[in-house]
C-alpha cells in the first residue's frame, strides 16, 4: 500500500507499524530514518521557523490565520505523482499540519483515489485508538493491536512503579510567549507518571495563559515542552522562564520527541516524566529526554 503522511505523529505511527517501505510522502516536518530518506517525497512545506524566538513566531501563525492563509503548502503535483492509496492527515490543529478537508478537496480535485484517514485524538487513549484506526486502514490491524498491547503494558508497569507515592503538583508550559498550559493528551501523561496536574487542559486543547496563573496554580515541578522543538531549543527557553517559579524545580523536556507529538513515543514521554518525579522508583531518563534547569 502506497501511504502518505501529512503528519509527523503519524509519520512515526507508520514506521512503529512496520510500513516504511510503504511510506512515500511526507511532510518537511516529518522525521524520516536515514535508511528511508531517499524513497520518501515531501509534500507538504512551510516556513522554517529555526531562528525565530517563540514570540516572532507566535505572531506570525496568528497573522497567517486572521488573514486566513494557510501555515502549509501541499504540493500538489507532487502529491498526485505519488499514487497514494492512503492520505494520513488530522484536524486536531491548524498550527500543526494541514486540516483533512484541505486534503480531502486536493485529492477530489486531483482525481486520486486515495482514502483519507483524519486522526484527530484528545486523550492518551485516542492515541492509542488512532494507532488501531492507520493499522485497520493500512491493512496490518495484527500488528496495531500488538503494539498497542505493548504500550499498554508499558503504562501500566509505570502506573505500579509509582503507585502510592506522593503526587507532586505539575505544571505543563507548552508555549513560552505567550505561556500556554497544555492541553489534550500530556495531563494523561503527567496522571500516568504519578504526578498531579495542574493549569492544565485534560481532553481539550492547550490555552494561553499568564505566568501568574500558572505560579497560582502552586507546581512543585515545571516542564518546559514547546511544541516545535526538542531538548536543547526547550532548555533554552525553561532557562529564560525560570525565573516566574522561584519555588518549583523546573525542567526542559524534548517536546516532539516525548510529548506533543501523538504518536507512540508518547510512552517514552510518561516514562520520562515519572523519572524527573519519582527518581528512586523508575529508570532514569535519558539524557537526550530531559534536562533540569537551574
């Protein structure tokens, strides 16, 4: 089957499944093994944000959306070059990628005959059923169902490690400029890791917020996550924000790697989390995973 992925989260749902060699599109945000690179075509771009601080490129999304222009291109002659049988896209966040019916009116317009999977989960176990619902349309139901028993055994063992421990308070920063607290699926995450949390969003999108909100809400732990970057960018911008929580530990986390991407590694993301809270308890986290800031 012929897949194209117009999501990085997704992207990575593919290879977990064991069809990159099925994989032909991706997006420029997409993080492709280098054994698979050469095979894959990028059909969707967007601006390279690298360089930018959190708060340039927080006003140019809202720019580009009061304007009402889109944060990403498809190429679609591309795209149509490609044959694809099955389109992986979401309508979760225009921030993120593409929404379906963007997609769903190319393809139409294209003439493909691709099948569009729009997958658009809010909690840790629409994670989970998202992964069901690519391996039902890739044809490999088996295999979603054995990886999710995977990840679920994986919850659960660090549900048991921390069990009956004190849950410290945790806030979740998922934007530094302005402060966002997160939402959708990462207080799941934090519930799971054995923590407690606060100025969050369960099920619902992540909020703008204010750093006095966020002190009120009393953490003992903050986790610097910004959607967009992984550990070193996050550092960078938990050093520059630590200063509002006096009182808390605070630490940087490799947001796409662990948290804000919906995708299996959100497993890697709990287990990281339980590592910063309840050291003595579980292994400890990897280095690449999180950093504490000073």
């Amino acid at each position: 089957m012929r897949l194209v992925s117009l999501l990085p989260s997704a992207t990575e749902i593919v290879y977990a499944l064991g069809l990159g060699d099925d994989l032909v599109g991706v997006t420029f945000e997409c993080e492709v093994p280098p054994a698979y690179r050469a095979g894959v075509a990028v059909v969707v771009g967007g601006r390279d944000t690298r360089g930018m601080s959190p708060g340039a490129i927080d006003a140019y999304v809202r720019e580009q959306l009061a304007a009402g222009a889109d944060l990403y291109t498809l190429h679609a002659g591309a795209l149509a070059e490609l044959d694809p049988e099955l389109i992986l896209t979401q309508d979760l966040c225009r921030v993120c990628a593409l929404p379906s019916g963007t997609v769903a009116d190319a393809v139409a317009h294209l003439g493909c005959r691709a099948d569009v999977l729009s997958l658009d989960p809010y909690t840790l176990d629409d994670v989970l059923d998202s992964i069901r619902a690519v391996g039902t349309a890739a044809r490999v139901p088996d295999r979603a169902e054995a990886l999710v028993d995977g990840l679920r055994a994986r919850l659960a063992a660090i549900r048991a490690a921390v069990a009956g421990r004190p849950r410290r308070r945790v806030a979740v920063v998922e934007w530094v400029d302005p402060p966002f607290g997160a939402g959708h699926w990462i207080p799941d995450l934090v519930d799971v890791a054995g923590g407690e949390p606060v100025a969050t969003h369960p099920g619902v999108r992540s909020a703008p917020t204010t750093w006095a909100d966020l002190r009120a809400a009393r953490p003992e732990v903050v986790l610097v996550a910004p959607c967009g970057f992984h550990l070193d960018g996050a550092a960078d911008q938990a050093a520059s924000v630590a200063g509002h929580f006096p009182d808390a530990e605070v630490w940087a986390l490799d947001a796409d790697g662990l948290i804000v991407r919906a995708g299996p590694r959100l497993v890697d993301g709990a287990e990281t989390i339980a590592a910063i809270l309840h050291p003595d308890a579980v292994p400890a986290a990897r280095p690449d995973a999180a950093r504490r800031v000073a």
